[in-house]
C-alpha cells in the first residue's frame, strides 16, 4: 500500500511541479517523496510514477492536436511511429526520476545514520 501511495504522490507532485518549473522538476518530486517515504522499491516508485504519468500526457497531447507532429518527429528520428516516440519520452522521464528516488532513499539512510 505504501508502494502505491508513493507512486501516485511522486506522480501528483511531478505533475504540479512541472506546470510552473522546466521539465527536469520531475526530479525534485521524485526526490522529496523518496526521502520522506521507506520504501525498499523507490527506483521503480520512481519510475512507475513518473513514466505512467508523462505516457498519459504525451498520449493526451499527441490525440488532442491534429497536427500530427509526434508522427513528424518521429519520421525525422527514423523511428516510424509516432507510439514509439512516446513510449521513449516516457522512459527518459521514469529513468530521471528512478535515480532520483533512488537518491532520495540514500540521503534519507545517511541522515539516519548520524
């Protein structure tokens, strides 16, 4: 339970962070949650959170605009669909926010030890 209660704050807190700061804030969420959260799972809390989270947006971007300019770039990257393009943006951002909840998590241990 603690798991999921972790995901979906990193995920809301990505989410509010990232209407007012640029793109790595994602970072600073996933962060501050790991750090306040004991969890032995914060790189998948981490990535789960904010990759469902930038998939869901990418999907809802990409289908909201009739310009077609996901299909574009990815014709431009030679990656032939514009799905895959998602699905890598999504990565980049569940990696970025995997180490940094796993940062998290090293921080909170060392401040335990002294």
């Amino acid at each position: 339970m603690k798991f999921i209660a972790q995901i979906i704050l990193i995920a809301i807190l990505a989410y509010l962070l990232d209407l007012f700061l640029p793109w790595y804030s994602i970072a600073i969420a996933a962060f501050a949650v790991s750090v306040f959260f004991q969890s032995r799972s914060n790189f998948f809390a981490g990535f789960l959170g904010v990759g469902i989270l930038w998939f869901a947006a990418v999907w809802m971007i990409n289908g909201s605009s009739s310009s077609g300019l996901a299909a574009r770039v990815a014709g431009i990257l030679t990656v032939n669909s514009d799905v895959v393009l998602m699905l890598v943006t999504a990565l980049i951002g569940a990696l970025v926010a995997g180490c940094a909840a796993v940062a998290g998590a090293s921080l909170r241990k060392e401040k335990r030890r002294y």
